[in-house]
C-alpha cells in the first residue's frame, strides 16, 4: 500500500452511510489479510479489500467484499471544522492544531497516553 498509514494517524473515512465513520484514527492495513482496520470515536472498524481504486500517500480508496466504497485522506483541521463538527452538532469542539485534535480524541475519548 502507498498510503502512508502511520503518518495519518488521525485519518478521515468517507463511506456509505451505513458505516459511515468521520475519523479514522490509527489506520492500519494487514497485508496478509487484505484487511484495513481504524477506530472510530465508538468501535473499532475493519473491511477486507476486494478492489483497489485508488493507493497515493495521501489517499486510499477502495471497494470491500460487500461492494462498498471507503475513502481514507489524512485528517486536517478544515476537514474537520467541514465533515466532523457539523455531524456532531452544536457542542462540537473547535482546536487551533491538529495536534490538539489528536490529543483530544487519543486522550480523551480513546484514553491513550
């Protein structure tokens, strides 16, 4: 894989809505498997490749056995203040870094040191 998973370490994911997930913090991809897994602020989540659509540093897209779609693109603050905070709704938190985005939600809501 291209992508650079442990460089994007807070990712978002843009799916269908059933699975929608906004973040996608520690992507990971098991080569063995064809399995790419990330956590989202509640559940661990984890999809087997079927199809590769497209594989850059900074993107991953691709079909799962089920025929849907997953992108991953490394998280930004514009991309968060975007897709993130309008889906969480009026007391979502705003941050001046990525870096505290990160904190916030390794901490916070993951409980990782």
């Amino acid at each position: 894989m291209n992508y650079e998973f442990q460089k994007h370490i807070m990712s978002i994911a843009d799916g269908p809505k059933d699975t929608y997930a906004l973040i996608a913090a520690s992507p990971f991809y098991e080569e063995d498997t064809r399995r790419v897994t990330w956590w989202d602020p509640l559940h661990q989540r984890a999809f087997v490749i079927k199809n590769v659509v497209a594989d850059t540093p900074d993107k991953l897209t691709f079909v799962d056995l089920n025929g849907r779609k997953f992108t991953l693109r490394p998280m930004t603050l514009a991309t968060y203040r975007e897709k993130v905070k309008p889906q969480i709704g009026p007391d979502a938190r705003d941050f001046k870094t990525l870096d505290e985005l990160v904190t916030f939600y390794t901490r916070t809501v993951w409980g990782i040191t």
